[in-house]
C-alpha cells in the first residue's frame, strides 16, 4: 500500500527524495529561465500570445501594487501620529501614495489614544478593493475580444456549460482568467478549500440550467446532445512539495487529485441517482503547479472519467511544440493527448480532447507570462494574498495571490474553508500584529422582490458567526470586516453596507 502511494507521488512530482528543498533550492529556480527577462522574451514559444501577456500583467502589476504599498505608506505615516498636524499630514501622504482619502474617524483623537493602525490598515484594504472592483465593473480589463464566440467554441467541443472548483488558495484565483485563458463571464466558478466543492451546490446549479435550457433553451436547447462539463482544480509545489502544496490536504497532491476525484463521481452519481441521466455529465480533473502555472489535465478512463494516474502535462506539450507550425498546433496537440490513452480517441471523447488541446493551448501562454516576467518561477511560492473573500461573489477577483476565497452560505457550512483561511493569515498577518481583513460579500438578483435586503441580512448574519467563531481574534482587533452586496444581474460594483471599520451604521463610500 505503502509503496504504491509513493509511486503515485512520484508520478505527481513529489517523489519522497527530491522533497525536501531549501531556499537556496527555491532562489535558484527563481533565477533558472534562461538569462534575463530581456533574453526570455525574445526566446518565447512561437504559439504564445505576446500581446495578451503584456495586457494581462499590466494589469496584475498595477491591481497588486495598490495592495502592497499599503504597509509602508501607513509605516510612514505612524511617524507623524504625535505631530499636531498629524492628521493634515496623514491625508496629504493618503492622497499622494494611496490615492485615498483616509477615514477622519481613525485619524482623529491620536493625542488621546493611540492611534489604531490595524483597523486603519483593514480600511485600507477594503477601499483599495472597492477601487478595484470598480475599474473591474466599468472598464472590463479582462474582457476579450474572442469572448462572444466562446459559447460557440464550447458546444462544438460537446458541452453547454462549464463548471470549474479550484481549491480556495489565492495561488489559484487567476486559474480562469490566466493559467486556462478562460472567458471568466463563460465559466461558472466556485471554489473550496482544497477542491473539495459543495455537491448538492453543484447538484442545484445542474437542475437550474437544464431546466433553462428546457423552458428558455438557454444556453442551448435541451434536444441539442451537449453535455454539462464539472472540472475540480487541485494544486501542488514543485519547488516545496511539502510546505508549500494544499494546505487543506496537508501539502499530500495524491491526497489533493484524490479528494477533488471523489467530489467529482459523487457529483455525477448523484444526477444519476436523481435523475437518471449520468452520460449527460462530464468530469475533468487539473492539477497546477503553483510555482509556475503549468497545469496537468488528467486522462480520461475507459469510462470517460479522469484517471488519477494518467495526466498530459503542458510543459510536456510546451516541448514538443516548441518549433510547430502554429496551424498544425491542434492536431499535435490532440495527438500527444491520444498518445497519453488509447481509450481518449473514442468517438464520445473526441469533443472532450477538443477542449483539453484548447486548455493546454492557452497554457502555453501562461508559461512564458511566468518565464518572461517572474524568471520561470514566482518569488511567492507561498500564500500572500491581500484579504479573505467570504460569501457568494467575487466574480472581479481573477489574479493569483489577492484574495483566499471561502465561497459558503453559513461559516458553519463550511467552517474548514474559513478556518484555512483564518490560518493562512495567522502567517501572514496576525502573527505581525496586523488584522485580517475579511470581506463579506453576497451577490443577489436585483429582479427578485427583496433580494437586496435578504442579502444585507446575510452578510449581518455571516459577520456575527465570524465573531462567535473567533472571539478571541475579533476582541483583539485582529479581525476586520466588511460588508458587501452586489446586484449581480445590472452587472454593476459592489455596495458597502457595513462593516468593522466604519463609525456606527454607515454604508457606502467611507
């Protein structure tokens, strides 16, 4: 048994052997690529998209540099708390650094008591947020050009719909929108920790399209034989396969392919149990290096499930494509998928390869984002991600390191979610003294009568159980929240509607 389980690590790239790595280990990595970022970029894959890359990480450079200058902007700023002009020269360097007007409520009465620099860096954060989700709301960075055939592409490969789980970790946030160059509007996302989805969630939302799709045809009629695609997304370390994989499966990716699998064939067992049409189902099974990006898809079985040990890896395919012609970059793709699995080049698999050479495609292109603009491997390894995101939402979130993401109804539903969450900052945060900003978020349909008050009440309600769940934390002030709902059918921004780090029962802006 034994031995079995450490040939399957193996073949994840976690050998026992090779486990234990240093940061010296890691800093060379780091350092690997070929050269310089300059040299990279003149050497990248003749099937990258060069251009999406530059806009993509301008993008993510600009979103997290308003995050990170947080810290020392407010360092600078505790110099002066005892100055009689304390609080002129706290807005002046806000405005200037942050691009903020920073709360009079904070900043006042600092000859009186000190002043409280962790809900002033919660505040912050949560405002810099807003900021972003506003550009993300009205100016569509992400948007594509090739979105509105997207839907199209996906029905010619079989599917109607797409439903992904990444695991909640911040190092997967970007996996639609960067690591598989997904349209984020073509691809429901919901993520748990460690991958493990909610199945009756996930039951509930099968029922919902079908039904649209009989009563609306929408996205397709239901006489159209495509199928409804549910991919689990789990991760691991090539670099600390033992520190710094899932933290939910104790950094095991055999324990991390193997948990995402179960929730997989439940989720296809329970339609055929309930409605007695599991052939209408697909599965895939991801696995991404989190060092770099690069993914693994795993084949699938005779049956047409993923098989836990067989997967084509795109650094694989970045390889063997490396001096393609770009037109015949499909066909070699799909015929080293082939190559992987007899089974896969059966006819009901065909739309199935279809989508995983378009996957493995669009990876390409994340690889060289990483080798041109992170030497091949990110300096952040590990978790940095800026707050919590708690609740229903958080569509504009798609960047890697920015938010760990705990998508639940009730923080007794899912209290593992929150509670990796909470221990994520513990390290990252709360050990420094500095809170852990939490954003309660609830999404609603504007149509339906009452949907925004019954999504104040609970974002009220999930705030209170964060409280009764970490007494200690919240009374310290080391855990800062905010309230936010969105009316997700406008596709409008968030609303603030209250929070720790507002004076009283103030919504909106600050």
């Amino acid at each position: 048994m034994l031995a079995g389980r450490q040939k399957r690590a193996g073949q994840l790239g976690q050998a026992r052997s090779n486990r234990v790595r240093t940061a010296a280990d890691v800093a060379r990595r780091q350092r690997f690529a070929t050269g310089n970022v300059a040299r990279l970029r003149s050497d990248s894959h003749p099937l990258t998209n060069a251009a999406e890359n530059d806009a993509l990480h301008a993008y993510e450079s600009r979103s997290k540099a308003a995050f990170d200058k947080i810290e020392p902007v407010l360092k600078e700023i505790a110099q002066y708390q005892h100055d009689n002009n304390f609080v002129v020269k706290a807005q002046e360097l806000g405005r200037l650094l942050l691009s903020l007007e920073l709360p009079s409520h904070l900043l006042e009465n600092t000859w009186i008591a000190p002043l409280d620099m962790g809900k002033l860096y919660a505040w912050c954060v949560f405002e810099t947020f807003q900021l972003f989700a506003d550009e993300f709301y009205s100016e569509k960075p992400l948007a594509q050009k090739s979105d509105a055939g997207f839907q199209g592409f996906i029905e010619s490969c079989g599917f109607h719909t797409l439903d992904f789980s990444p695991c909640a970790d911040g190092r997967l946030a970007h996996t639609i929108s960067y690591v598989l160059r997904l349209p984020y509007k073509g691809v429901r996302r919901k993520s748990y920790a460690g991958a493990m989805f909610d199945v009756e969630d996930s039951l509930q939302k099968w029922v919902e399209v079908e039904h649209k799709r009989l009563s609306e045809s929408i996205p397709n009629s239901a006489s159209e034989p495509t199928r409804y695609l549910k991919a689990a997304v789990y991760h691991y370390s090539s670099s600390l396969p033992d520190q710094e994989g899932c933290a939910a499966h104790g950094s095991d990716a055999v324990k991390a392919a193997e948990g995402a699998m179960s929730r997989l064939l439940a989720f296809q067992q329970g339609v055929q149990n309930s409605f007695c049409c599991g052939a209408s189902i697909d599965l895939m099974l991801i696995g991404i290096d989190t060092d770099n990006d690069v993914i693994r898809i795993h084949c699938p079985d005779t049956n047409g499930n993923p098989d836990g040990e067989n997967y084509i890896d795109a650094q694989e395919v970045y390889d063997a494509t490396r001096h393609a012609n770009p037109g015949d970059s499909e066909r070699v793709i799909s015929e080293l998928i082939a190559q992987k699995n007899p089974a896969i080049s059966s006819e009901f698999n065909k739309g199935l390869v279809k989508f995983m050479a378009r996957l493995l495609f669009n990876n390409i292109s994340q690889i060289d984002y990483v080798r041109n603009y992170f030497n091949g491997c990110y300096s952040d390894i590990g978790h940095q991600e800026r707050f919590i995101g708690m609740g229903i939402g958080f569509e504009e979130v798609q960047l890697r390191n920015l938010t760990y993401f705990a998508y639940l109804k009730t923080v007794e539903q899912n209290a593992i979610d929150v509670d990796v969450g909470i221990m994520i900052f513990t390290g990252l945060n709360i050990k420094r003294g500095l809170p852990a900003p939490v954003v309660i978020r609830y999404d609603y349909h504007g149509n339906v009568p009452g949907a925004r008050a019954r999504a104040v009440a609970k974002v009220e309600c999930l705030q209170q159980a964060m409280m009764a769940r970490f007494p200690q934390q919240t009374q310290q002030g080391l855990i800062q929240t905010m309230l936010v709902v969105r009316d997700c059918s406008a596709d409008n921004s968030i609303e603030v509607v209250g929070g720790s780090t507002q004076p009283g029962e103030v919504g909106g802006r600050h």
